[in-house]
C-alpha cells in the first residue's frame, strides 16, 4: 500500500512538473520559444483521421525564402510538435505544392533531419501522406532509399488529387492552404482527356433507422426508446470500464481501417457487438472516438465553441469554474451525455499507474473530438485552448459536474 502512495505521489510531482514546462503557448504568441518558425503556419496538427490518429500537416507553400527561415530551428520546431504526439499513432500528410528553389531545404539537410529522427518518431507514424508528388519527389526519394527501412518506406503513400485523402483521412478538420487547393483545381482542370471529375461526395443515403454513427444524439434517442446516452457510447465504455482501465497507452493506439468499419456496420445495422471476438481492448476505445468524431455537431455544440477558445484568458484560478459554467449552457441531453463520457474518463486517470494516461494525456486525445469550428479546419494555435479546457473538465470533473453520478441530472431554476 505504501509503495503504490509512493508511486501515485512521484506520478503526481511529475505531473507538477511538466504542468510547469508546459505552459500554454500558441503559433501566434510571441512568447512562443519557436515563434520565428511557427508564425509561418509551415506545421499544423489537423484533428484527428478516420481511424483516431493526429493528423500532422506540413505545407511547403508556407515555407519563406532559405535566407529567411533557419531550417535547423525548423528541424526543431517540427521535434517540438510531434513530441506532444508520437506516443500515440498519427500521420503526416505532406503538401508538396509551393516547394521552389527559393525556399527547399538542402538535401543535406534532410538527410540530418532523417536522421534525427529515431524509433520514437517512426514507430508511431501510421502514413505518411505526400500530396501532389512531382518528379523531384521521386528523384530525391530514390536518393534516400538506401538508408530508408522497408517497414518505413511502406508508410510512404503518393495522393495525386486532393479528393483521394478523403478515404483515409478527416478531410474536413484537415487544414488544406489556399495555395494548394489552387493547385489541385490546376491540375484538375488540366485533365483534358479526361471526363469531368466526379461529385466529390455521392448523394446523402437516408440513415437506417438504427443507425449510430453520423447522426444527431436526437436521432439516437428517438430510435433508441429514449435512451439518454447513445447505445455505442455505453456498449464501449461499459467494456472498457471491465477490460481496459490498465490498459498502458489506452486510447493511445489505432486499429486496422477493416475492423472499424466492420464494427461500425454492426452498430447501424443494430446487430450485436461482441469484443471478445476481436481480443483487443484497442478497438472499442478507437469506436467510440470514432463516434464521437462523427456526430453531425461536437458534443460540446458548435455555440460554445468561441467560449472553448477564450479559456487561456481566464484566470487560472477561475478556469474550474468557468468551465462548469460553459458546459451548464449546454442543451440537456448533451450535458448528460457530455457528464457520462468524462466521469468514465476520470476514472481512467484513477488507474494511471497502469495506463499512463494523465487528464493531460486523455485530453490531447479527445479535445479533437469533443470541439471543433462550425467552418474550417482546427489549427494549431486552436488545439491549445481545447485541450485545457478538455483537460480541466477530466481532472476536476467532480467540481464541474457535481458528482460521480453520470446520469444524475441537473437542476435548473425555475
């Protein structure tokens, strides 16, 4: 009993810590340590994929002049960012566009920059996305190829037109520049041999009356015989609270693209889900981030999302407090909803001895998918402001909500 009190105190002091390093920074922030390099907007991590995976951007178009950019503080710049993530799967996707003389890098230096780059950074990369490839790409891929692994060069995927990565990734919380969007209507509009390309999405197919994902929670509950909380919500966590509280890395970790879609074409059927059968407690957390990632509006609505971003304004010792008065505006069933997800995942940071997983951890895993812009895509200087706000919510939920109990509901005046 003393030595796990010993442990859960040196968990929280390292906890004290980084909460001390990490203090709150955005692109646009002068005080950002990488300002020179990030108020270009070269780097921006995009939400999550299909499959719960970061989805990290890197724009040549946005790449200054050689003279006025130092490649070696953007080497670490790019270290900086995807250490907040390479413990968890992600993908790079690469836009090619806007990559002149002018503003590349030397081959040596990515040579060095590759080489910088050990296990940690590669073992976790799931894909790497290059978007609108050229001749140049292939020639100094060909370069490389001999100090490049096989297992890595497999992650390696060439994307001709834009619309291709709508099959892998969450097209759109993906942060695309205009530049390239130009270039990819060029490019298009050049096909003239070719038949005019096709609708971008097929028509709408009316959802089955069991649907569950990709329809409103009022949608949910009117097929669900009223239903408070949305069937695959309580299924996964209900799982999850027997199979996956010591989990290391829970939440953390991806599955193979057919599974999700397997399960997910279980739950719209309304067919029985059974976990056992695939013997990995990684696929019902990667369904329900899924679900959550796909409702037609974020749990927290889209009317509460400036109020989200102006967290970092608040005073700290007023943050606790202004959150729960943000997610007490928030309709009804969403709150409930809302209340049942982050009391389940509070107590998945009571088991951090195992699983690893802080109010920090899970929230750079969920802000994502909890909030997001009406329009547009989430950028960088965006995602800070979610994942305290995300965070808060987790580590003080019993002050926010006002109890351990989920389900109970609130009282409103009058």
């Amino acid at each position: 009993m003393a030595a796990c009190a010993e442990q859960l105190a040196d968990i929280e002091l390292q906890r004290e810590e980084e909460e001390q390093r990490n203090v709150p920074i955005t692109a646009d922030d002068p005080s950002n340590p990488f300002y020179d390099v990030a108020r270009h907007g070269i780097i921006q991590v995009s939400g999550d994929d299909l499959f719960g995976r970061k989805q990290i951007v890197f724009s040549s178009c946005r790449l200054p002049p050689s003279h006025q950019l130092d490649h070696r503080r953007l080497l670490q710049f790019l270290k900086f960012t995807l250490d907040q993530y390479v413990e968890m799967d992600y993908i790079l996707v690469y836009f090619h566009c806007g990559l002149r003389s002018s503003n590349k890098p030397s081959l040596k230096w990515l040579r060095e920059a590759y080489g910088e780059f050990d296990r940690k950074y590669k073992k976790n990369l799931k894909a790497l996305y290059v978007v609108h490839p050229t001749n140049f790409i292939r020639i100094v891929w060909n370069i490389f190829k001999p100090l490049i692994s096989r297992k890595f060069g497999k992650k390696l995927k060439y994307v001709n037109y834009l619309d291709e990565l709508r099959e892998h990734l969450n097209y759109e919380q993906l942060f695309i520049p205009a530049d390239v969007l130009r270039h990819d209507e060029k490019l298009r509009a050049a096909q003239s041999d070719a038949p005019p390309p096709a609708a971008r999405t097929p028509p709408p197919r009316p959802p089955l009356p069991t649907q569950q994902f990709g329809v409103t929670l009022h949608y949910i509950r009117e097929r669900s015989g009223g239903a408070l909380i949305p069937p695959v919500m309580a299924h996964t966590i209900d799982y999850l609270k027997l199979k996956g509280l010591r989990t290391e890395g829970i939440f953390r970790r991806s599955v193979q693209v057919q599974i999700i879609k397997d399960v997910q074409k279980l739950y719209n059927q309304g067919k029985p889900v059974d976990f056992e059968v695939y013997q990995n407690v990684h696929v019902p957390a990667v369904i329900l981030k899924s679900f959550l990632r796909e409702l037609p509006e974020p749990l927290l609505t889209f009317r509460v999302y400036n109020q989200v971003q102006e967290i970092l304004g608040v005073e700290s010792s007023l943050r606790v407090s202004r959150c729960k008065q943000v997610v007490e505006g928030l309709p009804e069933h969403n709150f409930t909803v809302l209340k049942f997800l982050l009391g389940f995942l509070h107590t998945v940071t009571q088991e951090i001895i195992f699983n690893k997983m802080s109010a920090s951890n899970l929230a750079c895993v969920f802000g994502v998918n909890l909030a997001w812009p009406r329009h547009g895509s989430i950028s960088l200087s965006a995602i800070t402001p979610i994942n305290i706000f995300t965070e808060i919510l987790i580590e003080h939920f019993p002050a926010v909500f006002g109890s351990e109990h989920a389900l109970e509901t609130r009282t409103r005046p009058g």
